[in-house]
C-alpha cells in the first residue's frame, strides 16, 4: 500500500489583471515565478501554472502585489 499522495500541479490557468495608473509598478518576480506575461496599456495577461485558480491568482499577487485580479480561467 502507498502512502503518498501525488497532487497535480500542472493545470494552465489565464490570469487577467489591471495594473494601477499613474504609478511606479513594483516587480517581485524570482526564479520560481517561470509563467508567461503580456502588459498592455495598464492590462496583463498571465499564462500559470498552477494547482487552482486561487493559487494562479496568488502568484500573479505575489509578483505584481498592486495588481487587481480580473478574472482567472482555467486553459
């Protein structure tokens, strides 16, 4: 019998969020945070990796924490 439990850590996960106006935007992205973004006019776009949508979501937090969240749907 196996004990270990292997939870799926590769669900893709569209992030949208709003970045404030008319201020310095922060960046706290390190090695860990591999996902792909597009920045548009105040808009992005992040493409995660992620167990679920509020792990998504709090990643993209995590390296712009200004941003608003928009909307996280799974890909």
């Amino acid at each position: 019998m196996n004990n270990v439990i292997n939870f799926p850590s590769d669900y893709g996960f569209k992030v949208l969020f709003n970045l404030p106006k008319d201020k310095v935007i922060a960046m706290c992205k390190s090695a860990e945070d591999d996902f792909d973004i597009e920045i548009s006019d105040g808009h992005g776009i992040a493409y995660v990796r992620a167990t679920g949508k509020t792990t998504a979501a709090g990643r993209i937090k995590k390296v712009f924490p200004s941003a608003e969240i928009v909307e996280t749907t799974p890909i």
